[in-house]
C-alpha cells in the first residue's frame, strides 16, 4: 500500500473531522408509567424495572 511521502498536519486531520456529529438521543414517553426514558432500553421508575411497558423486575437490584 502507498504511504504518505510527507506527515500530515493536525490541522488537516482536523478539518476532516470537523463533519462527524453525534445525533441527539431519542426519547420515548412510556405507556405504563408516564415518564420519558431512552428508546429501546430499560428503564427504572418507582424502584421497578421496565421494557416495553412491561415490568422485568419488581425490586432494583442497584437500590438493594
């Protein structure tokens, strides 16, 4: 493969750069509880856990 002849400034790696943009994160508000929460994860309200409108666990084990 070629190799560059010459070291690339940081300015130049830089300004290639400068396009790549993290997208905003996408809420959900969940059915059961009301609460707004990150699309396609669990989340915690009132100590239980829930995915999809649906209960996985009663009690958190992060609260116990």
């Amino acid at each position: 493969m070629p190799n560059p002849k010459r070291r690339h400034s940081q300015q130049r790696s830089a300004k290639r750069r400068t396009h790549y943009k993290l997208d905003p994160v996408t809420l959900s508000k969940d059915s059961t509880t009301g609460e707004m929460h990150v699309r396609h994860r669990a989340h915690v309200s009132e100590g239980k856990l829930f995915y999809k409108g649906k209960v996985l666990v009663e009690k958190s084990p992060i609260n116990s």
